[in-house]
C-alpha cells in the first residue's frame, strides 16, 4: 500500500519527538499499520535545522497553512499548542478533508463541539489521544476498550507538573514555591507553570475523559477547578499521619443529581494504588459497571511519550481510511446525534468526605462547639487529631476527617465554625475520596 | 443501521455476564456503536430457562453447530472453553464467513495461528481482548495504543487465583495449601485449580501478550512456567523482611539474545505499584521505547468484567464490518506476513537477579564458602539475611539476594553450593525483578 503522508504543525518539544519516534520505529510501526508513514512537510517558526530531531527528510516551511493547504498531506498532526491559531489551522484542514491528529488539549476541551461537528460534516477524524495522559492510552481505552460499561467514575492524576510538586513537599518536607521552583529548574515545571498549579490543564483534560465517559458534550466551563497553591506541608504532613496521600485529581462522577466535574487536591487512603503514583506520573482510574475499577498509569507529558499517542493516532486515522463513517468511532465516543444532556452538578450539591484543618485558641470547650455544629449538620466525623501547639502559640491545629456529606451542608458548617470566637483563622478543607465503593 | 445479530456458545458464567451486560446497558451500547447489539441464538447443554440471566428473548438449542450454522448469526461468541471442540466450532463459524469473539486463551495460545490463518483468508475477524485481564483492555493496549512503540518488556500479574492465594499467605501468615483450601470455599478459586496455580494458565495469557507486543507467532511451547506450588510462608515473609514482595509473573522481555518468555513466582520491589496488586485482581507492565512504563490494572476475571470485553470486541467488530480487511488491525498487530522470526532464550540463557534460600549447618566458615563459590561465578551479592534457627534445630536458614546474573551461572552456583556438606537442603531459588531500568 502507498505511504500516508503526514503534515506536522509546530516542531517543538513534541514534534521532533514525533519526528524521532516515526525514524527510529519505522519499521514496527510499517509492520503493524501496513504501510510506511512518511512525513511530508513540516512548518516551524525556525527554519534552522539543528534542533533535537533530523528534518532532512521532508520539507520545513514557516507558515503553518502551506501544511494545511498542500494536497500531498493525507494527515494534519497539530502541536503549536494554543487556541485561536490552532483552531483556524484545525478548520483549515477539516475543510480540505485532511484528517488530523491533535495533542492540544485546550482546544479539544473549549472547541471540540464545533471541531468534531466540523468534522463530521466533511467525514473526516480529528484524533486527540495525546491531549490527556500521553501515552498511557486513555481515550482509547474509555471510547473503545470500556464500550460495554456504563462508566460510573473517573478520577486521575492528569498534571505531572503538579503532582511532581506534590511529591516533592512531601518527600523533603517543603513548602510550595520552594518546590516548584526547583521543578522549573529541572524542566519539569514551564517557565509559567499557572495553567498546571492552578489546574486549568486538568480541567481540559477532565472535560475531554466526561464527555467520552458519559456521553456528554465538552463543557469546560462547568468543570470546578482548585489548584495546588493553597497547600502547605502542614496538609500533607497531617494527612499523611491519618494514613492518606495528597493528590490533584480530576475527578468526574455520576450523582443522584446528575454528574460532578471536579479538579481539586484530594486525600486518598495510602492503601490505594493511585495514591502511590508519584513525581510526574499520570494515572487514571475508570470504574465501570461491568468491569468494576481499572487503573491506567505511564507518563503523561514529555517528547517520546506524547509523541507515542500521537503515532497511535496516526495509524489509528490510517486504519480507518477506509471504513464508512458511521461505522468509526465517535469522536466523542458516542454517536454525536446521541449524546446526552445530563445536568452538571453544582458545586454545593457535590458529595464527599472532608478534611479540615482548624486553628483553635486551646481552652476547653472549643472542639465540643466545632463538634456540635457538624452534628447538628449530620456531618459524621471520623476523626479528630489534635497537635501540640507550635512555638510558643496559645492557639493549636486541630485536624477532623468527616465523612461523606453534601458540600452545601459543609459551607454551612464552615461559616458557622469560622464565626466562633475561638477560632482564629479561615478553616482550610481538603476534600477527601476514599474511592472503595 | 440493522442490528448485529449474535450468536452465544455457551451460557455459563461469562456467557450469562454478557447476557446480563448487552440487556442492562442497551442504551449505552447502541449510543455508541450506533446500531443494537441482540442475541439471537445461544448452545447451552442445559435448556432450563432458570440460570443467572434472562434468556426469553433469544432461542436456546442444545447444538453449538446449530448457532454456528444459523445464517441470521453475524457474530459468534465462542464461550465454552476447552481445545478441540471450540476449535472445531471456531473454524467452522470462520469459514460460514462469521467473525468470531473468543475468551478462550488456551485456544488461541496453542491453536491462534492456525485459526488467525483461516480467519484471513476468509476475511473475517476473531477478536480475544476477553482471553487476557477480563475487562482491562490489555490487548487494545498494546495493539493499537502502544502502535508507535517498539515494545521491551511485558510482566503481569495474569491469573487472579494465584494472586488470591499469595495475598492470603502474606496476610494470614498460612501456607499454600490451607489458603487455597479457603480460596476455592470461597469460590475464588476453582474445584480444579491446577492451571492457575501451576502457572499454565499465565503461560496461555503471556504467549498472546507476548506474540502481539513483539511481532512473533504464538509459540506456548516455549515459554517457560514455574507454578506457586512449592512457595511457603517463610519465603514469602523472608521476602518481605528485605523489602519485597512475592506476585507470580508472566514476563516477556528482550535480552541481547531474543525474547524471554517465563512465568514464575518472582520478588518485586514493595515500592513498585505492581508490587502493590492484590488480592484477585490483575495488572500488567507494560514497557516501550517511546511510552516508556505503563501500568494497567482491573479485574482479570469474573462474570461482568469478561462480558465487558465481550461486549467491547463485539463492538469493534461491528465498526470494522465495512473495513478493507487489509487495514484491519492485525489479529497478532503486525501484519500476517510481517510476523518476525526471533529467537525465544532458553532458560539457562535467562537474565535475572535471584533471592536464594539456604539451610546451612550452623557453623562458622559456611557463608565463605557460599559467597566464595557466588563471586566465582561473578554472581554479586546485594543483600544476605541470617536468620535465628528455627526451634532446637541446628541448622539455620540464609537468604542470599544477588544482582542480574545468567540463570546459566546460577544453576552452577546451585549446583556447588548443595554439593557443600554444610548445606542440608536443596537451595530454594526465586527470581527478583526490580522494574527500574
């Protein structure tokens, strides 16, 4: 069979990854897909080429739209990152009936309605495994290996950044900002890491593994995002002694009230296998209804994993060529004309367990008080761990697990807590997951 | 679009399961493969209607031929189990131009490249994502996920029941036969529980595992199967002691020269995430040049997480109805006349770090002579724990941990060191993989 012919956008990190792993296993991947993928043409800003990758195979432009436009390209691999470029370039492409394989999960998650719509239109795949996870093999996994399942959950460690971050004020008993600078000193942190701490970027990658779980549209606006900057190691510390982990997951569930969107750091018991993923590793967790829980962990970033997925893709598109369109997996898993409007659930109606963190003057009385307003809640609690003062400080850290309660009922207690005289500061709560039901 | 008609050989426990699964989530199922998945006929040897699911809405005949034969079948689903019938019934479906769904590992390991020959040449499809992990998707993983990778290293924990029986020696503290008395009471393990725990079954599962990630026919003969039989207590706890933990391993590698394909009892690192799979459940590593180390992790048997591979081949096979067959995924992922010739290392041409257990005379000079005849051999020694004698005996257990060395070299070492009249017993030897390179 003749070659596919591939257009690269963006020759960064990613790319020359691309480029690399399409060079050096040419010959597995020509075995496996039953014809070679040759790579046509590729736009980068710098035309140069000493870079991390041998580009003398195939033609360098600087201007992405001659890849989209040139007609020897079969398939359009998208990684210039960033929306609105992106997007226009994406559209191009669909329009000219190219396929494309993306990792940009920005615009996966804010665009991919009208993308895959656009798509669809002029029978063509967008493929987008690498936007979440890289390599692990995620998407393909919900959309096709779990196709039997009403998934019921969905919870992963989605940012290697920020679980680097994590483990690191865990392990050297550090604060935040120490350790994430150390992390951009290493390159495992970007230069502007907000996006991975502030949990934008596992707030993309949550909406694309909801809607492909459920059956559901993109809706990113609705996911509840928190990021890791709150943290201190006083948290994790004390976590750690009531025998749990700290990890930032993104987590998507079906509730009596319709589904949660949730990214935000979470307690999880130590016995659980995705609390011990650590550094920059990703794992995601898929309950489903017939399978029960599986776990999908690898490395979620970097050159040759991402560019992994990005091949996958490729002989993914190369395999379908030829089958009818109604008869491809669904962009979005499900058939577009069958995807379901199912309520989000608003963040008070959320239902989870807590772990508070409370700064109390020590004088009798103040934890029958705290107690007495969470029971008079419903809030159970689990339990209570009170610590030595600090220093010379008349006031003490109280920690208290709860468990399972409705959010609403929570901010309730909170305010009411806060307000009582003996304590001193804004209650901290960590949500708390125990992921065994 | 028309419905897929299916046909059910056998309606035991997984053959109720995907009953149960294809009624329960209809709704979802057509949602996504964009047509109804019914049965239309199912064999069982028993025509009572009373059994784990509801079979009203199909015929039930007594003759698996009959389903086989029935020209309104589009999908047989082969769920008897066993060789030769299976086999017979397999390559006659193939031949009425019916794809086939399998979760017959034992079948495919001894007998795939007859039946993956017969399947191309009449252009249909035998899909067997339900013979290795129950639902976790291994061998989409690897097939399709893992496409861009040239694949290093697979290990798994593959059978549940002997994962069951070790968990319950290392938390009860009791010894394989008492704990595989319990197991098979409480329905974790079967009457007959000879192929799981003597490693036969692993082997099935590691000849799939290893023919797809390596581009190599199945060959069962050739891999090597060590059962947990002969493990105790003490090894188990010994093991612990030093930081490891026991799980029986299908593993398929390269080393310098070929393939290694061996299951046996093996130590593991107790920080490994796999170290930290228990109980029945299943979960395998798998490592590739670009990926890097994957993890995947599910429920490896039982009613509902077979159906919900069933059900997902089912669909694929479904999507791939209107493919050219020649851009098919490949039943073995690399193309029928692109399978590769590698050598499958011998045993004693094995690479791998041993845990060794000796009962040695108490008496001064009998460590020299066990270390001397080790470093002879340039077998370096990591770790040496003397333990108390147990009771009034006068002899006390060693356990010797050494670094990568050829089995080739540690059969000579064994064979030296049992010949010292110090030593009373054979030497007990378990391999040890730490997973980090």
């Amino acid at each position: 069979m003749k070659p596919v012919r591939v257009g690269l956008l963006g020759l960064g990190t990613v790319g020359c990854g691309t480029v690399n792993v399409l060079a050096r296993n040419a010959g597995e991947i020509t075995r496996r897909a039953g014809r070679a993928i040759e790579i046509e043409m590729a736009a980068t800003r710098d035309l140069s080429r000493s870079r991390g990758c041998d580009t003398t195979e195939f033609q360098l432009v600087q201007d992405p739209m001659e890849v989209v436009e040139n007609p020897r390209v079969d398939v359009v691999v998208e990684l210039i990152g960033g929306e609105q470029r992106a997007k226009a370039l994406m559209l191009r492409a669909i329009n000219n009936h190219k396929h494309v394989v993306t990792a940009n999960k920005a615009l996966i998650a804010v665009h991919g309605n009208e993308i895959f719509a656009a798509a669809q239109t002029k029978n063509v795949m967008v493929a987008f495994e690498a936007a979440v996870g890289g390599g692990i093999s995620i998407i393909k996994t919900i959309r096709e290996g779990l196709a039997g399942n009403r998934i019921e959950q969905i919870a992963g460690i989605i940012n290697g950044t920020a679980n680097y971050v994590l483990t690191g004020m865990r392990d050297q008993g550090r604060e935040f900002a120490e350790v994430l600078a150390d992390a951009q000193r290493l390159g495992y942190a970007e230069a502007n890491p907000s996006l991975d701490v502030n949990g934008v970027d596992a707030a993309h990658k949550l909406t694309i593994l909801a809607a492909i779980a459920f059956g559901i549209p993109l809706q990113f606006d609705k996911v509840y995002t928190e990021g890791i900057g709150q943290l201190t190691r006083g948290d994790i510390k004390y976590g750690c002694e009531l025998g749990y982990q700290i990890k930032h997951l993104g987590i998507a569930r079906r509730n009596g009230n319709g589904i949660e969107m949730r990214v935000h750091p979470t307690l999880i018991p130590k016995r659980r296998l995705i609390a011990n993923v650590d550094g920059v590793m990703n794992a995601i967790l898929v309950a489903g209804d017939a399978v029960g829980p599986t776990l999908h962990y690898g490395a979620g970033a970097g050159a040759d994993p991402t560019a992994s997925a990005v091949v996958a893709d490729i002989v993914d598109v190369v395999r379908a060529l030829t089958t009818d369109p109604e008869n491809r997996v669904p962009h979005l898993a499900f058939q577009p004309g069958a995807l379901a409007s199912v309520d989000i659930v608003a963040p008070d109606m959320f239902e989870t367990a807590y772990f508070l963190s409370l700064t109390a003057v020590d004088k009798p009385g103040v934890l029958a008080d705290v107690t007495r307003i969470l029971g008079d809640l419903e809030i159970s609690i689990e339990a209570i761990l009170q610590k030595e003062p600090p220093g010379n400080e008349n006031t003490v850290p109280v920690i208290i697990l709860t468990q399972r309660t409705r959010e609403r009922h929570m901010n309730q207690a909170v305010s009411k807590i806060e307000a009582l005289d003996a304590i001193t500061r804004p209650v901290k709560r960590i949500r708390v997951e125990h992921f065994n039901d």
